[in-house]
C-alpha cells in the first residue's frame, strides 16, 4: 500500500465517469456529481485508491490525518453536511457528526501547542446558551 505518509501528496476528490454532455452555463445532473468521491495517490502518481465508495451522496473536503492512516471528509446526509472518518486500508467509515451542517472536518495533533489560550468568559457564555435548551 503506502510506504509513509511522507509519500501521500494528494487526498482529491474525483469522479471517475466522463461528464454528461452539457450546455454553456448548464450544471452537472446530480446523479452524476453524487459519483465524486475521496482518492489517494503516492506523491509519484502510483497507488491511486479508492477510498470511499461512490454509492451515494458526492464525498468532499477530504483531509489526510497527520500519520496518514486516516481520512476525514463531508458527505451529505438526511440534507446535512456531516464529517465522516475512514481508514485509509479499509473499513466503514465512521460518521462522527449528526447535527445540522458540519463541513471540512480537520486534524488536532496535540503533538504541537495551540496559539491561543481559553477565554472562560466566552466558554461560559456559550455553555450557558446550550444548558437552557
């Protein structure tokens, strides 16, 4: 498969089917455009993998984790951006969000120290807006 994330460059999404034919200006039928979905390729073009199937609604946003063993990306469900976690090996893919729009999932690596510090009047606002629902 891979030898290192160090070889990984792309995490794209693509469709893989020609595009219909289309007028100046016409967009892409959905049923074609919900075919995008998430691929790998090792830095020198070789290894393209298919990561997440193309049944169902377009994959996007897809961001490689910092050890290259996994990919986040969104995917429209029930009419909602979720953000979506898969092992670059195989696997189901976990859905890890499932309320309203979420989009372009990112990677923490607690490895390096945040730039900002907390603010626990901004928290306490916030939390106190959540506890009264």
């Amino acid at each position: 498969m891979f030898k290192d994330s160090e070889e990984l460059t792309q995490h794209i999404t693509w469709n893989k089917n020609p595009p219909p034919p289309l007028a100046d200006g016409e967009p892409a039928p959905k049923a074609w455009a919900d075919k995008q979905t998430i691929y790998i390729v090792n830095r020198d073009g070789t290894g393209l993998q298919q990561i997440v199937d193309e049944a169902g609604p377009r994959a996007t946003n897809p961001e490689l984790s910092p050890s290259g063993g996994a990919v986040l990306y969104t995917q429209k469900i029930d009419g909602h951006l979720q953000i979506f976690k898969v092992n670059i090996n195989g696997g189901a893919p976990t859905q890890l969000t499932d309320i309203k729009q979420n989009s372009g999932g990112d990677w923490f690596d607690p490895a390096y120290p945040l730039s900002v510090s907390p603010q626990p009047q901004l928290l306490t606002t916030t939390w106190g807006a959540v506890k009264r629902r």
